[in-house]
C-alpha cells in the first residue's frame, strides 16, 4: 500500500487553484482594457463629428 502524504497534497492543489484564478483574473483584466480602448476611441470619434 502506498503512503500518500494528503497534507503535500492539499498544498500542490491549493497553488494550482490559486495560479489558476490569478490567470483568469488576468485574462479577464486584458480584456477590460481591450473594451476601454475600443470605447475611448468610439468616443473620440464621437467628439470629432
């Protein structure tokens, strides 16, 4: 029978969430900003007319 160290466990599946939500959150706030700079340049255009 093999002896698994659940403790080394829980901790490895603990970063990997963590890492998992920290790309999200990084994908999430690339695109906000891609939003941001089509907004501001529709409202640039807007002003321009």
């Amino acid at each position: 029978m093999i002896n698994f160290d659940f403790t080394l466990i829980a901790i490895v599946m603990f970063f990997i969430i963590l890492i998992s939500i920290q790309f999200t959150l990084n994908k999430i706030l690339m695109l906000l900003k891609e939003i941001k700079a089509v907004l501001l340049t529709k409202r640039d255009k807007y002003i321009d007319k």
